[in-house]
C-alpha cells in the first residue's frame, strides 16, 4: 500500500503508523456520558469496504492524515491532513 | 462408521471401498431450536456440545461458505495453555484438558502433538515477566518451567543465543503445549454434530436477523428464511457485518494475519518456539513443511492476504532467531481476518436481543479456544448460565471498565493488540 500524503507525496505504507477509525476526531466532551465514550473508545462501524481512518506520518512530515481506503481491496482514494477533513 | 487402526488396515487391503461422507448434506428445515451462524471452529464445537452435553439436538450450523474454509482452516495451529490472568486462565486450561481428550471423544484424529511451547526472553524484565506467567500457569494447575540459556539450549541448539540486538536468555517452556492438525479439528467436531443430528448447512449465508418484540425469531439466508428459538453469532473476522443485522455495534476490529509454509524438510524443529521481541513462531509440520508466522499487518483488513511488509518483517525476525531456515523456501504464504477486541481477550455473552447470543474477538488466538469456546458456549446458549470457566468475557466490561482481561498490558485500545 502506497498511501499519498498531501505534503510529502506518494509514501509506502512501512512509513506510516495506523491509528483507526477516523471515529477517533470526534472526540466527546467530558461530561457526554458513557454511551458516547463507549462509542469513541471501542464501538466501531468496522465495515468491509470504504472506510475512513486517521494514519499518522511517522517517518515523514509528521502530520496526521485522514486517509479514505477500501478494506477488501487495499485500494487506497485519498488522503488530506486531519486538521483540515470534516469530522 | 468408527475410525480404529483396524479399520485403517482393512481398508488399505481392500482397495479403500468401504469409507464413508463424514456428514450429511441436508436441506435447511424452515425452523430449528438452535441456529449456529458460522462454520468455523467454534461454530461447530458449539453445535458439537448443544447436542453432546445438553441434548439439544435440533441445530443447524449455518456456512456462507465451505465447512473449515475461514480462520480454522488458516492458521498455525498452536495449542497452549500459558495465559497469565484471572479469566483466561481458568479458560484456556479448560480448553487444554479438553484438547487432551479430543481424539477419543471424537474418534477422531486431530493429530493433537503436545510437543511443548517455548517462548523466549531477552532480557532480564523480560525473564520477570515470564517468571510471573508461569507461577501463574503453575497455580492454574497448567505446567511451566522457567529455562536458563543452557536451558534452551539444550532444547534448541540452533539459535543464534548471541544475538545483538536480542540475545537468548533464556525461556518459558510449557511441556503440555504443542500443535493439531487445524483442518481435522473442524471435520472431528463437524461429524461429531451430524451424527447427533445436528444439520451442517453450507453455502448458506446469513443476510439478515428477524428479531420481534427485543426477541430473536429466525434468520433470512441465501437458502430462504430459518426461524430458530435461539440464535448463535460465531463468524470470528465477519461479527461486525453480522452483528449489524441486529443492529449491534461491536468493540471489535477485523484485521489480517499472515502465515507461511516451506517446503517439507526433515525433522528439525522439534517444538514450538515463540520469538515475541521480533514478532515470529514457528512450528515444523508432521509433513515436514516449517510453519510460520508473525504479528497482524496493523491496519483494518478483509483482505484474505496480506501485504509485503509484514511479509518482510517476519523473514527477517526469522533469520534473526535461527539463521538457519535461511535456504528453506517459501511455498505458500495466506492470511486470515482476525477478529480483534480492544483488550485482545475474546467474548462470549448474551445480547441485548433476547435469545440472541454473541460469540467473537478470538484475536490470533482462537484456535486453541475451539473446544473451550463450543463447550462454555454451548452452556450458556442451552443454561442461560455463563460456564465457570468462561465467566470474564462479558461484551460490557468495555463500556463499564470493569473486568477488562488485557493480557499484554498495553491498554485496552484498538490499535494495540
Ligand atoms: C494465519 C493465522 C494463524 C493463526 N494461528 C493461530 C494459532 O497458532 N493458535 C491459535 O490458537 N489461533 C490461531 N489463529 C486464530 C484462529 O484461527 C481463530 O481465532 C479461530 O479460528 C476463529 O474462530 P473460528 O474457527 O470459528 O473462525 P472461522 O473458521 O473463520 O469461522 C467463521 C465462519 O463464519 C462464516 N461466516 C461469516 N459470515 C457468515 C454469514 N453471514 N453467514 C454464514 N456464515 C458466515 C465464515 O465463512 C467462517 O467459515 C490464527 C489465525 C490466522 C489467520
Ligand atoms: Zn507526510
């Protein structure tokens, strides 16, 4: 897998670190409850096909992509910084 | 039909005529007591024991696709019993006793070699560690013997022990541990059900599951709907797809473990041997083939193969620990979908849907659960009464934090198992 990182280009996947679900940018607020820490912490959607999920560019710039890849396929559509994608 | 040396013999001098199919290929009946989704390992061992312990014989095991094609079929066969915490020591040597037994309850050959497990350690908190694990193997009633290097070495002489980066210090040898043929396990459990009674229904995938009133009903299939009393969800890598159709989410993610097999040489490897700093075990099959394997690939997967960075990693810890498989060659390498849990630790529990029970997060490990899982599971499916030796793997404990089984001790997160 060749994941394309919006500031250093195309990079082999060995330079990544995988984090998961992107779910992990939609952090709850304090005091939202356990059904909604549940939800952040463990549950997850875990499809089989397209996902979105957050990798982070250890070997690289550093930065923390929202990467969108299909989990049949290995196929990989895109990625754009964390910062910067809807959550 | 009873398997004996006997029988053996006579059929080899009477041209082989004689053998029979293992199980029925029935219809699916438009209801049953009891509906297995899955025909894995566990799925069968719990269809096994519903209709062994319980009696409960009205059971169909329900496969999307061939008996034994998923995970049980796929992985490096290891069986052991050398868990270090409450809840799953009690269960896994639960399941060794069982495993001790298999062949004759089974009257089947599953080629069970208790050849004993070594994990290795490389440095002193390590040996700590493995100290501490196997005083709690050796209260748990399991055997464990604490080696020195010389130890090890007169175990398994062909190590590099002066390693650089990880040295061989010595290791954790589990006597009762060892290998079974993965593929027979499945077939042993499988007949074992049918004759019982039990329908083993393959091609037959689920694609949906009627609940009425926060009660289950049945489930649609490929082959038409099936109304059931009670309704097991064993489908390892596919729980969260399946689960879906009751509207559960599952602290669980799906991820792919790679393995590889060499051509078949002579004895050579005697044991199994673990090399947990460098993420790779090994085993050496009775054709000869050396099996082997390492970590996940770490990212979410349904791939049924993996990718060559793992692949990578694994030759090179190999090569690291025993320079000499360096002029095997590979024959074949395969993954399989791994259902991983946030504490690496499996579950085995009701649902929030009456009558709807959920067995799942075998992470890499499930194979040496399978009669544990089937017995403890069909316990709680036939009792509504969780088995003693299973009473830890609750689907809450995430939500609540309590009672969360992390055996590794790294937290109980997705992406650190
Ligand atoms: C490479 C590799 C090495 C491993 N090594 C070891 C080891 O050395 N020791 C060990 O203890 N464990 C090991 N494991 C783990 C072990 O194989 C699994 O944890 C265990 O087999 C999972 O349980 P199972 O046998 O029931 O799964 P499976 O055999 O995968 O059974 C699940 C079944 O459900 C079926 N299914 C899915 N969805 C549906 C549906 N909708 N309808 C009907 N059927 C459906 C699938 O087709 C499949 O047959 C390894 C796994 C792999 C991949
Ligand atoms: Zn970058």
């Amino acid at each position: 897998m060749r994941i394309p990182c919006p500031i250093c280009g195309e990079r082999d996947r060995r330079e990544f670190y995988y984090k998961g679900a992107a779910v992990a940018l939609d952090r709850p607020g304090p005091d939202a409850g356990e059904a909604a820490w549940d939800a952040y912490v463990y549950l997850r959607e875990n499809p089989a096909g397209r996902t979105r999920e957050l990798w982070y560019h250890e070997g690289g710039c550093g930065a923390w992509l929202v990467v969108t890849r299909d989990t049949v396929s290995h196929e990989i559509f895109g990625a754009e910084l964390a910062g910067e994608a809807d959550v | 039909m009873r398997f004996s040396g006997l029988r053996v013999l006579w059929e080899g001098l009477t041209g082989n005529r004689g053998w029979e199919p293992h199980w029925r290929d029935p219809a699916p009946k438009s209801e049953y007591d009891v509906v297995i989704i899955g025909g894995g390992g566990h799925g069968l061992s719990t269809a096994y024991y519903l209709a062994r312990e319980h009696g409960i014989t009205n059971v169909a095991v329900l496969e999307k696709g061939y008996l034994g094609g998923g995970n049980v079929g796929r992985n490096t066969t290891i069986v052991r019993a050398n868990y270090g915490l409450p809840g799953n020591s009690e269960f896994y040597s639960h399941s060794l006793k069982l495993w001790e037994g298999l062949e004759q309850e089974l009257n089947y050959n599953v080629m069970m070699s208790q050849r004993g497990v070594l994990n290795l350690f490389h440095s002193d908190g390590q040996r700590d560690a493995f100290a501490r694990r196997g005083n709690a193997m050796v209260n748990q009633g399991d055997d464990a013997i604490l080696l020195d290097r010389e130890g090890v070495r007169r175990l398994v002489p062909y190590l590099d022990f002066d390693n650089a980066r990880f040295p061989v210090h010595g290791g954790l040898f589990h006597p009762r541990g060892g290998t079974a043929r993965h593929d027979a396990v499945a077939w042993g459990y499988a007949r074992g059900a049918d004759r019982r009674g039990v329908d083993l229904i393959q091609n037959c995938e689920v694609t949906g599951i009627d609940i009425e009133n926060g009660r289950v009903r049945g489930v649609q299939t490929t082959r038409g709907a099936i109304r059931a009393g009670k309704v097991g969800i064993v489908v390892a890598g596919r729980s969260s797809q399946v689960a879906a159709m009751a509207g559960m989410r599952l602290p669980i993610e799906s991820h792919v473990l790679q393995a590889f097999v060499t051509e078949g040489l002579k004895p050579v490897i005697d044991h199994v041997v673990t090399f947990g700093m460098g993420h790779f075990y090994i085993s050496q099959s009775d054709k000869g083939g050396l099996v082997f394997g390492g970590d996940i690939d770490m990212y979410a997967s349904y791939a049924a193969r993996g990718n060559l960075p793992a692949v990578e990693h694994v030759m090179e810890a190999g090569m690291t620990l025993m320079p000499m498989i360096g002029k095997a060659r590979v024959l074949r390498s395969w993954g399989g979908i791994m259902d991983m849990s946030p504490d690496g630790s499996p579950i085995i529990d009701r649902t929030d849907v009456e009558g709807l029970y959920l067995n799942c997060g075998w992470n890499y490990g499930g194979f040496k659960a399978v009669p544990a899982s089937g017995h403890c599971f069909a316990h709680l499916m036939a009792t509504d009464r969780y088995h003693e030796a299973a009473t830890g793997f609750r689907l809450d404990r995430f939500r609540t934090g309590y009672g969360i089984i992390d055996e590794e001790g790294t937290g109980a997160q997705h992406n650190l198992h």
